[in-house]
C-alpha cells in the first residue's frame, strides 16, 4: 500500500474479508513485516487468524541491526573470504 495508514490497511483488509465471502476460507495464518497498525487491524477483522512475521523483514532488520550495533560492514571467515550478510544473518539466526 501507498500509505499504510489505519484507515487505509483496515479499509483494504475489510474488502479482502468482503472477497472470501464465508468465514470458513479466512485466512489462518498472516504474514507481516511487524507493521502495529497492520497486526492490529488484522486481529480485529481476521481474530482467528495468527500473526507470523516475514522471514525477508527478519533478515533485513537483523543485518541493519548487526551493522549499526556491531559496527561491522565487512565480516571475513577464517579463510579470508567476505561473508555475504544473508550468511551472517542466518548464522545469528540460529544461534
């Protein structure tokens, strides 16, 4: 969207409930990038449905993290060569 104001995310979220025309096909699961006004509106159009973040905006928000926080741009492995930030992100992830 545009704009994610409230108005407009609950205004695209209730025409989206309007299409599925039953609640039997609403959707069980939402994928976000930890938007409030988002999450909010969905827990009150979709209530049954959970609130799962995208694993893009996770390894976005990691790797800025790391950068800002570690002040690290470039992480070099024990051979020498560049660790690609997706790597890095992934070896956080698990630890």
């Amino acid at each position: 969207m545009m704009y994610e104001k409230e108005n407009n995310v609950s205004w695209a979220l209730e025409r989206c409930r309007e299409l599925l025309h039953s609640k039997a096909i609403y959707p069980k699961v939402v994928v976000t990038d930890r938007d409030n006004t988002f999450m909010n509106d969905v827990d009150t159009i979709f209530p049954k449905a959970t609130a799962m973040l995208c694993e893009y905006h996770i390894e976005r928000n990691v790797r800025a993290k790391c950068k800002t926080d570690c002040k690290v741009k470039d992480v070099k492995g024990k051979d020498g060569k560049k660790i690609k930030p997706s790597s890095m992100v992934k070896t956080v992830m698990l630890v």
